[in-house]
C-alpha cells in the first residue's frame, strides 16, 4: 500500500471525507439524471463516486498530477467517467447543455464561478465553498454584492446546504456553503437591455456621490430617479449593498431608455 498522499497548500486542498456530506451534495448538484456533468477537482474521487449514477458522462477534472493515476485506476471500470488532468479554468466550455459541481479549492472559488457564469451552454453549478463567499453571494447576510446583481437576469444564486469544516481533512479554518447557481430558463431581461442593466448597476455601487440615490442621479433626472425608488419601494436613503436583485429590476425598469 502507498503513501498517503501530501495535501498541497499551494492548490488550497481540503478534502471532502464526510460520505453522508458527499452525499448531500451529490444530490443537490445532480437532483435528477443529467447528460454532461463537469467535477471541479474530483481530489480521491469520494465525490465523483456519487455523482457517477447520476450523469450519462462525467467529466472529472483534477489538477493535481499525483492523484490522477489513481482517480483513473478507482474509475476504469466506469467507461462514462473521464479523468482529466489539468486545471479546470483552462478548459473549453462544452457546446452542448452541462453542470457543473464539485468541492472548490476555496482560492480559486472567485475565478471558477467567473467560468460558470462565462459558459453559455451551463445549465447549474452546485459548488462547495466557503460558507462566507456563499453567503455574501446569495444575499444571506441582507446584503447583496455586485456581481450577484449584474449576473441576476440570467442567473439564480442560492444558498442550499452547509457544511461543516470538521466534514474535511484537513479541516480548514471555516464552515463551508454548497452555493448553487442556476440558469434561468427565460432571462428576466433580454439581450438589448443587457447593456443598460450593466450600466445601471455599475454607475449604482460606484459610490460616486455617497448614496445609491445620489449615483443614480448623475446619469439621471432627479424627478425619474425619486419616481424609480418609489416603484421599487426604496427609501432615497437605502445602502446600495442592501437593495436586493428584485428591487434593482424596477429600478431598471422606470430608468431604462
């Protein structure tokens, strides 16, 4: 029997061991049978197991060179699981309806998510990460962040599940939230408005002025700007951070040109 194998600091590996966690995960990410799944770093394959029965093709991508001999060895007899070596951030989306899930390196959670939102053909993407990035994104706090309000038009953040940091070995320093990001199947904007929005929600948490009310006035009437808040139902004094996605979209929908 080999050596355990070291866990690498520098590619942030926390792995998964907790099998009824996994578990868990495994059926938020696939709740019913899927074409094509993508793993974001299958690690020792205690969750790409699980999410094998669920898919007709599972796409295991694992950077760390170390492990993939083994990953592969665990799955040869699984003809519809494909390791990959090789980082996940460089691979090319597939053309065709696909999700993605997997246990993130927490380091790399901010570019990962960027590829999912990036990829057209993305049906959902169940990731384990950081419970505070999870929860800063899905508005838990009451608050919501930039990019969760640009991309809401087109995508739904959710937080599902938690997990706790004794779940991993090693164990790190935090909790961990299963976030999951999900396609919208009608867009709630259209490609044309696109534009305007980015525009809207950009010019709204620059700051510039001191106030979300103020922001907006630079590129605004004042009187169109006061008629927006009372349709969103927004004091003139509301913190940007603290206007949810379905408030901007009446913002939108009395600024727009």
């Amino acid at each position: 029997m080999g050596r355990p194998t070291r866990v690498s600091r520098v590619l942030s590996q926390n792995f998964l061991t907790d099998r009824g966690a996994a578990a868990r995960l495994a059926g938020l990410a696939v709740p019913c049978p899927t074409p094509l799944l993508l793993e974001v770093g299958a690690g020792k394959g205690a969750l790409t197991e699980l999410l094998a029965p669920r898919c007709r093709r599972l796409l295991a991508y694992e950077i760390d060179s170390r492990l993939v001999p083994v990953l592969r060895e665990r799955f040869s007899d699984t003809p519809h699981v494909q390791v990959v070596e090789g980082d996940f951030l460089v691979a090319r989306p597939p053309r065709t309806p696909f999700a993605v899930a997997g246990n993130v390196p927490f380091s790399r959670t901010a570019d990962i998510v960027d590829w999912c939102l990036r990829a057209p053909a993305l049906t959902d993407a169940t990731l384990l990460t950081q419970l505070e990035y999870a929860r800063k994104r899905t508005g838990d706090y009451g608050r919501w962040t930039q990019l969760t309000v640009l991309s809401w038009p087109r995508h739904d953040w959710r937080l599902v599940g938690r997990v706790g940091r004794h779940s991993f070995r090693p164990a790190p320093r935090v909790d961990a939230g299963i976030l999951r990001i999900g396609r919208r199947h009608t867009p709630l904007l259209g490609p044309a408005a696109l534009h305007g929005w980015r525009h809207l929600v950009e010019l709204g948490f620059s700051g510039v002025g001191g106030s979300l009310h103020a922001s907006l006035c630079r590129a605004h009437p004042r009187r169109r700007v006061d008629a927006a808040f009372r349709s969103a139902g927004l004091d003139r004094r509301s913190l940007v951070g603290e206007v949810a996605p379905v408030h901007w979209l009446r913002l939108y929908e009395v600024l727009a040109p």
